[in-house]
C-alpha cells in the first residue's frame, strides 16, 4: 500500500507523518505541492505546518496548489485523504469538508497532550478504533477553533460525521469540542490534534496515533486497491 | 522614476566627493564613534569616510560586533580550553561544531537579543530565534531545535504583562513556523529585569563530519550571491545605536530600529541552503545578521585575504528610495550571502527558484584586497574589509569591585528568621511553588511546539531537553541552559561556576554525558568599571570551571548595555551544556512513576541560604556569598549517573537548584502524579533540609529491586547518600516527616499542591486554564433531534462567538 504524504513549502510535520505510515507498514511516497501527480499513491496525509506561510487565512493558498487539484478530484472519487492540522485547515478551505477553523478562542498557540473520544469508527482512517474510545495525542495548533453554522452542525451530529471530539478540556475553544470529522462518504478526515506524534513510546505521549495509519490500510486491503 | 532615481544618486557622498570635501563634518558621534575611533578610520582610508563608510565603520566597530571591551577577557575561553579532539570548530566562527560520532558533528550557541525584545517584545523576540537559527545554518547544519531563556521585570509589574506575552508568542510564533521543536530554556522574574528583559535563544544543528561550510569569500572570479528575503529599512543601526547605548527615555522612539521576521521565508531559505549544501554547490557562505551586508561582505573578504566589487543597486530592496548606507546597514532578516563559483551560479539560482526564494549575483571575488561598493557607477566605499572585520578597537577597560559588594556579601540570609513548625514549613512550600519563580511554567510553554520533526525524547520541565539525532542507533544530545543571577551579583565568578555546575548537572542527570559548552554574557555597561569588575570575574569563572571540569566553551555571545541609567542588570551569564547519548532510550526522566521505588538524595546539604528563592520570595532579601560550588563532586555526580542510565538502576532523577529539595519534591511529585512519603534526615533541621540550595544534589529514584546495586554504584563512585523515603501511589499526598518531633510532620494533597503551582501565571498573564464547560455530547452519537440539539447548542456557540477581547495586543503578528 502505498501512502503519499505532501509537502507544501512550509509544511513541518510532513516527516513525521511519513515516519508514523512507514510504522504502520506502509510504503511512502513524498508527493510536492508544485506537482500534480499523485504518483499511484493509495491515500494521501496532508501534514501539518504552515502550507504557504499561512499569514492569508490558513490553507487558503493551499488550496489552489497543483497536487491539490489532483486531490480534490481523487478525494471525490473515493480515496483516502487524511488533512492533519493545517491539512484539516486546506480541506475545508478545498470544500472536501464542512466548516473552518480560526483563531484559538485564547488566542495561543497550544500545545499538550491531549484526550479524545472517538466518536465515529465509520471511515476509512478510525476503522481501527471503536466508538467511545479514549485515545491520548498531541494539540498543537494557534488556528484550531472549528466552527460552522448551527445547522451544519446538526448535519454533522446526525450524519455521524464528527469523528472525534476534545474530552478533559478543550483546548482551542472548537464548537461542539470538535477535534476532527469526516465527509459523508468517510473517505475524507479532517483531524486537529496528531497522531503522528503519538507512534512511538520514545517521543510519544502514547501509541495511540498509530491506529489512523494502520486503519487506512486495513481500509485499501478490504476494498483492494486499483492496479 | 529615473528622475528619482537620478536625484538619489546625485545626493550620495562618493569616494570622488570625499576626497575632494576632506572637511566636511561627519555625524559620527551620533553613530556611537569616539572622536578616536574616528580619527583612526581617517587614518585607515587616509580620507575622510564616505557616508556609507562611515555607517559601516560605526556598525562593525560597534560593541556588539567588535567585542571591543570583551575580546581581552573572552580569550580565556580559548586559552584555558581543555583539548578535546570533538571540537570541529570553536570560538570566534557562527557557532562551534562538536563531533557526536565519526559521521554525524552537530553546532550549537545561545544569543541575545535583549533590547530589541525591550523595544518590540514580539519582534525582536522572534528575530532573535531566526538569527541563532541562521547561524546554525551559516556552518552547514540543519538546525532541529531551539531553546529560549527569558528574564522579565517583576511578574506583577505592568510592562512585565506587555513584554511577557510579547515576547513569549514572538519565540513560539518564528520557532513553531520554522519548524523547529522548542525543548527547554528557563524563565526567571527578577526586578532587576524591569528595563532591560533578556532574551537568549538556543540552537543546535546537525550536519555530517565533513559538511562543515566556510565562510572564505575564496576564489577572484567568483560570484557573490545574496539570497532570502528583500532589503529594506528595518533594522537600520540596530546594532550601533540600539545594542550598544543605555536605554533612555528616547527608546520608545527608537521602534522602526528593531527588525521584523518572516519566518516562511526563513523556512525556504533553510531548505534552499541544505539543498545548496548537498549538492556541493557553494565556496563560501554567511548568514546576515547584525550588521546585516556589511558584516557579510568584510566578513568574508576578510576571512579569505580577497577583495570584493559589489554592485548594491542589484540588491532587492523593499523600498525603491533607499540610499546606499541604509543598504549596507540594514538588518532585515531572512538573508543569506554565497560565494558561488561562475559555472555553478545557473544551478543555486535553480535551486533558489524551486523553493521561491528570491537570489541575485551582487558582486565578485577579487584579489585587490579592498571592498569596493559602487551604486550606479558611482564608488560610494572602498575599504579593506580586515580593518573593519578583524581590526576593530580593543579595550582593556577599567574594573573595580562593585563599592556596594563588601556590605552586601556581609548580609548573610542564613541570619533570617525560619520557620519550623509543620504548618510553617507546609505553608512555604506550598507559598515556596506558587512564586513566580518557581511556579508551573505551561502557561509559557504550550505555546511552543516541542513535537514537530518527531525526535523530542524530553522536553521542558525535564531537566534538560533530549532529542535523538539517528533513528536507527537511537544516538542523541541533551541540553540545558541555566543561570542564577542573584548568585551571580553575590559572587561573580563563583555564580558563573554555578550556573556551569547547573547547566551541566542538568545534563547529567537525564544520563547524557557533558562535552561541550555555549555561554550568552548579559551585563550592564562595560564603561562601569564595576559592571567591567562583574564580567571579567564571570568570564573567569566560567574558563576555570571548563578547564576543571574538561569541557571546551565553543562559542556564545556577549550582550552588554543591559542598564537602564545607572542602574545595570545581575549580572547574568547564561551557561548552556550540550551532552551525548549513545541512546537516547536510556534517557533518565525527572518524574516519580512506580509506587514503592524509594528515594535517595545525592549530595551533601549546608545551611547555605544566602541568594536562595527562599530568601527572595519570603524576606526579599539578597545578600551574603552563594552557595559553595565543587565541581569535582558534580563530575562525579555525572559519571554516576551515565551509568546509572546504561544499567537501569534509576528510575527518575531530578536536580536540586532554585527552591532546593522542597521544590524538587513538589516537581517530582507533580510530573506525573504520584506522591511520595519523605523522612528528613536528623542531622539538619528540617527546613534547611526542605529550602537550602546547595549545589551538587540530586534526588534519585530507585526500583526497590535495585537498591543494592545503586548502593554499591554510589560507593563506587564515593559520593555521599541519604536514603529519604518512598514514591506512594498514584494520587497520594507529598508527606514530609521530620526527624524531630518539635518540627512534626505534614502532608499536603497533590491536587492542592497543583493548584499552588499551576495558578500562577494564568493568574498573572490570563486565560491559559479558564475551559468552557465540556460539550455535553449526546450520547447516541449518529441521531439525536434537532430540538435537543439546538438547546445544547446555546452554550457553545456563545463561547465561540464571544469577541476575541485580545486582539489589540496581538496585532504585531500580522505585521
């Protein structure tokens, strides 16, 4: 299975994400902000960092780069597309997610580690978890506030689409303690905190952000991947 | 616009104008020169200097630049340098470079920037992380880490609430853009800092054994490339004017001196550089700092022997109307200078183009031995770099012991009153961890990014930060930066060797092993004969205690003028120690973790009080000598502890410093929850058992299994033990017995001791702790009624539509 991460010119955690797929067993291919082709890639981790500097609003600039446009079109078809942080930031700035994110409600960068529940276990990245499951990852974000009208978010709340939510605190003041939601078909994550951060017991709060990659390739081997 | 530019060509003092207008009256004074400096350039160019000569004179010969009152004492540093044959490059290049292994070296130094900070506490912050990090890179590295150490006013005092938050979100902001873990550093309140806070950031690189860049401008025939961001007029006598004068009341006025960070552009040009690196595309290379052009042009004419013909109307520059010496004085950051050899220009400017960064050929290599600039034809400098870069004025200034020293080491803070009833001694150390000082410092640190690059094996509050460097072996460095100014002021020359002995028992208890050494000297005016006392005893200090303990210090930075009239700063000479893992899995965290293991003290206890946070926090008093300093016993206390972690005999240990074991327990205790039960020894009295701040202690940890085998290590290496107790469960309280039951004993629940230390600075700085309620989610997930949905809804959509009421004091970040 084959994994592409992509890096923008700011991007920071695109290592990091590379290193928590080859963990989980995957093959990894660095996929550039300036190139369209996704290379035959299976799935795709948009990392975190600050895309293009990020002093417009986040992911704004992103969104329009050219392996964006190839993204977009594949995530409609049904791939796998995990935005982590600023990668959750240019998905919903690409439409491929509801809402945005702004500014933390204290107006800090923050980081900690943080508790989440895992509310949904119905997509192609948590298959690995079940539902009301307590997992501990790193928050780190200055734009991490997830907000969208009230009736989004109903949608969201009755379509199952919020996939995990802030327990123990929040730590940006996300509407509804919204930590990360998927696109109606689930092919789509858009998650806040890291789970990058969280694969190894050497430099990790826990393992638990291990259980995003290996559920996304339990998730191509179920449903074969394209030759 | 030719017009314009006709007119500002025609307005600029040539050498042709100069030498034909020998009379003309120079602002050199203004420019921070003695009529004797001035004179000598005179002498140098046999003419007067040019306007743009004479900033680049009043820049490089700076204080800041020229270490001028420093240099006779720093040589120390060099003289007294033990061999060590993993020191790849020392004092005087960016930054000096150690060998790990026989592939993989890494650099490192702390610097500055203190009054920038004072002036634009977000900006000068944030630039003073993108100007250590560039000098990691100018040696070929790739910087993975930054450590800041900061010291504020008075933690209630209202500019403390402006500079604080400025500052702390500039260190975050640039770091956390850069993509760069922030893994420790310090925080300390002292009114001493009321004008003048310090600002010292850290960075480590790591590059190949044989990737060490040069920055020779080498080569007649080769092109000069300046690369990064635009030129413009941030910064202009930033370093003359700003870092080498006395704040006064004009300092407000002096805003448009301090740069402005970008550190995307930063970012890019990290990875244009490594790239240019790689490739082995470059001859030379430095970064522009203070002094930004000038210093890199002479710089590196100088270093080589060669001459330079620079065209500087081929610089980029933000604003069209600059003049030629606001060009070459200009501090914008974000710039890099390469010597490039012709054949290989098309490939850096590739490069350049891959990664957006602006690059532009600004000039050649030549053997004449003279910078020459022209601006549009006309020759506005021609100089010998070496006169400005190597030959600047030494001072071998004035000292004298401080007049107030004699009456102030006489004030002994072991002749105040102490408590001792169990409720007196419960009380200060609840009061003891809630002091600014002390006190949990998350507020400050959640908001740096101690995770990205995905290699952070310890961050702060450990004792020093770890971080791997080789995947595979697990190989890694550990650093720790700390200094204890109140020492300091009470004896120069031993607080040094204090803050030495901190910084490396820091690093030696996490189990790495010391080898080398970066230092940032913050004192007030060198023209003070006392302040001049003050650092060459600090300098002093340090070199001994390098040369006993066997460790080179391999660069740093000196910062002078941190006096607001005639009242200067402690004298603060910040320490940091760079230390070796072969694994960084055998890394010794500071937290109790397992129930039953027990405790040991390391080390000897004296009443020794004077200088103490006890002594500041309950009597605001300084005064009397610091605590004794032996660096042979931290020495062994650091092989002890190397091997210690190889053979897993301890579980957790932590330094005793500020607040001494009171403060270590509540720490400890606090890390990751689990109490402990402590019986004090009886030869002491129970407080200065609990709060004196002798140095060379260390509370251990050990699995009950182990207690032989850690028993004979530490016979082994003859150091004196107290065994003091038992980490308790999970959740348990702090229970401190004391040996005498005058004194009693107390206990004090964790939750009460976290709310003690972690109230502090949301207190004082706001918000960090305040949480909305948690969302009550439904707890059906997938279907609820929109009913019930809309009624929950209230509360949280007011919380997130609640105006952001801080707006004002952040807006510096768009700028």
């Amino acid at each position: 299975m084959k994994i592409g991460v992509v890096t923008f010119p700011g991007s920071l955690d695109d290592g990091d994400a590379a290193r928590a797929a080859r963990i989980a067993g995957a093959e990894v291919v660095r996929l550039w902000h300036a190139d369209p082709d996704l290379h035959g890639v299976d799935a795709v981790v948009l990392p975190g960092g600050f895309s293009y500097g990020d002093y417009l609003r986040c992911g704004a600039i992103a969104r329009f780069a050219p392996v964006m446009e190839t993204i977009s079109a594949a995530a409609r078809d049904g791939m796998p597309v995990m935005g982590i942080c600023n990668g959750f930031q240019i998905l919903c700035e690409a439409h491929l997610l509801p809402g945005a994110l702004t500014r933390n409600q204290h107006l800090h960068f923050r980081n900690r580690d943080q508790w989440l529940r895992i509310e949904n276990s119905d997509t192609a990245w948590t298959n690995h978890f079940t539902p009301g499951q307590e997992i501990l990852i790193p928050v780190k974000n200055g734009e991490g506030c997830y907000v969208a009208d009230q009736r989004t978010l109903d949608e969201l709340e009755a379509n199952g689409q919020i996939v995990a939510r802030y327990i123990q605190g929040n730590p940006n003041g996300s509407t509804r303690d919204i930590a990360a939601v998927r696109n109606t078909a689930g092919n789509v994550l858009g998650i806040m905190p890291h789970p990058e951060h969280a694969v190894e017991a050497l430099t990790g709060p826990s393992l638990d952000g291990l259980g995003f990659f290996s559920s996304v390739l339990k998730h191509l081997a179920g449903v074969g991947v394209p030759a | 616009m030719t017009e314009m530019l006709d007119q500002t060509v025609a307005a600029v003092d040539t050498v042709r104008l100069a030498e034909v207008t020998p009379d003309e009256l120079q602002p050199y004074l203004e420019l921070g020169l003695k009529d004797d400096e001035y004179q000598r350039i005179r002498q140098i160019l046999g003419r007067r200097p040019t306007q743009s000569e004479l900033a680049m004179y009043s820049i490089m010969w700076s204080e800041h630049c020229s270490y001028k009152s420093s240099k006779v004492h720093l040589r120390q540093f060099g003289e007294k340098a033990p061999p060590s044959d993993r020191l790849l490059a020392g004092m005087g290049e960016n930054a000096g470079v150690i060998a790990i292994n026989d592939r993989i070296a890494v650099t490192f130094k702390v610097e500055s920037h203190n009054h920038p900070s004072f002036v634009e506490p977000y900006q000068g912050a944030a630039t003073g992380v993108g100007g250590i990090v560039r000098d990691i890179l100018a040696m070929g590295a790739r910087p993975i880490l930054v450590m800041d150490s900061l010291r504020f006013g008075a933690a209630d005092h209202p500019d403390t609430q402006r500079v604080l938050p400025g500052v702390v979100g500039g260190v975050g902001g640039y770091g956390n853009c850069l993509g760069l873990p922030n893994i420790g550093g310090e925080v300390v309140f002292d009114e001493c800092y009321q004008g003048n806070p310090l600002v010292n950031a850290l960075s480590l690189g790591v590059l190949p054994v044989d990737g060490l860049q040069r920055k020779e401008a080498d080569g007649p025939g080769n092109i000069v490339v300046l690369m990064g961001a635009k030129t413009g007029r941030d910064g202009i006598g930033g370093v003359s004017v700003l870092a080498s004068a006395t704040f006064d009341e004009a300092s407000q006025a002096r805003r448009p001196a301090v740069q402005v960070g970008d550190p995307f552009t930063e970012k890019l040009l990290i990875e244009s550089c490594l790239e240019l690196y790689q490739a082995n595309l470059i001859v030379g290379v430095q970064d522009l700092g203070g002094a930004g052009l000038t210093c890199a042009l002479t710089e590196t004419a100088a270093a080589a022997g060669t001459g330079m013909d620079v065209q500087l109307e081929k610089v980029h520059l933000r604003e069209a109307s600059m003049e030629p010496h606001e060009i070459l004085a200009s501090e914008s950051q974000e710039r890099m200078l390469f010597i490039v050899e012709p054949a290989k220009l098309d490939a850096v400017l590739g490069i350049a183009q891959l990664w957006g960064v602006i690059a532009t050929p600004i000039g050649v290599v030549t053997d004449s031995g003279r910078v020459r600039i022209t601006w549009h034809g006309e020759t506005v400098v021609d100089v010998p770099p070496g006169s400005l870069a190597d030959d600047g004025p030494v001072y071998a200034r004035p000292l004298r012991e401080p007049a107030d020293l004699i009456l102030l080491q006489a004030d002994r803070a072991e002749t105040l009153p102490r408590p001792h009833h169990d409720h007196e001694l419960r009380e200060t150390v609840l009061r003891m961890a809630a002091s600014p000082n002390l006190c949990d410092r998350s507020w400050i640190t959640e908001q740096y990014d101690r995770y990205v690059l995905g290699n952070t094996v310890l961050a702060q509050p450990e004792d020093s930060g770890v971080v791997r460097l080789d995947e595979e072996t697990g190989l890694g460095v550990a650093l720790a930066l700390d200094c204890n100014s109140r020492f300091a002021r009470l004896d120069p020359y031993e607080g040094a060797k204090l803050a030495l002995a901190e910084a490396y028992r820091n690093v030696a208890v996490t189990g790495a092993d010391p080898v080398a050494v970066t230092d940032c000297l913050n004192f007030g005016s060198p023209e003070d004969p006392a302040v001049m006392w003050q650092f060459a005893e600090a300098v002093r200090g340090i070199a001994d205690g390098c040369q006993e303990l066997g460790i080179p210090v391999t660069g740093g930075n000196v910062s002078f003028y941190n006096q607001t009239g005639a009242v200067a700063i402690h004298p603060t000479p910040v320490v940091g120690v760079l230390g070796v893992f072969d694994n960084v899995a055998q890394r010794i965290p500071m937290g109790f973790s397992h129930t039953g293991d027990v405790l040991f003290l390391i080390g000897e206890t004296r009443l020794e009080l004077s200088g103490s946070e006890w002594a500041w926090v309950t009597h605001q008093h300084l005064g009397g000598r610091p605590p004794k300093v032996d660096l042979a016993r931290e020495q062994a206390i650091g092989a002890f502890m190397a091997q210690a972690a190889q053979s897993g005999l301890v579980r957790s240990a932590h330094d005793l410093s500020d607040g001494g074991l009171a403060q270590a327990l509540v720490e400890s205790t606090l890390r990751k929850g689990f109490g402990a039960s402590v019986h004090l020894p009886e030869q002491l009295e129970a407080f200065t058992a609990l709060f004196s701040e002798s140095a060379g202690r260390v509370l251990v940890a050990v699995p009950a299994g182990h207690r032989q085998a850690f028993e004979a290590l530490i016979a082994e290496h003859e150091l004196p033990v107290t065994e003091l107790g038992l980490v308790e469960g999970e959740g348990a309280d702090l229970t401190v017995v004391a040996a005498d039951a005058h004194t009693g004993q107390f206990s004090i629940p964790l939750a009460e001791l976290r709310a003690a230390f972690s109230g502090t600075l949301p207190k004082l700085f706001g918000g960090a702790t305040e949480q909305p309620a948690p969302y009550a989610a439904p707890a059906a997930v997938a279907i609820e009624t929109v009913e019930i949905m809309s009624a929950e809804l209230g509360t949280a959509d007011a919380v997130a539509e609640e105006p952001p009421a801080a707006v004002a004091e952040e807006d510096t970040e768009g700028r």
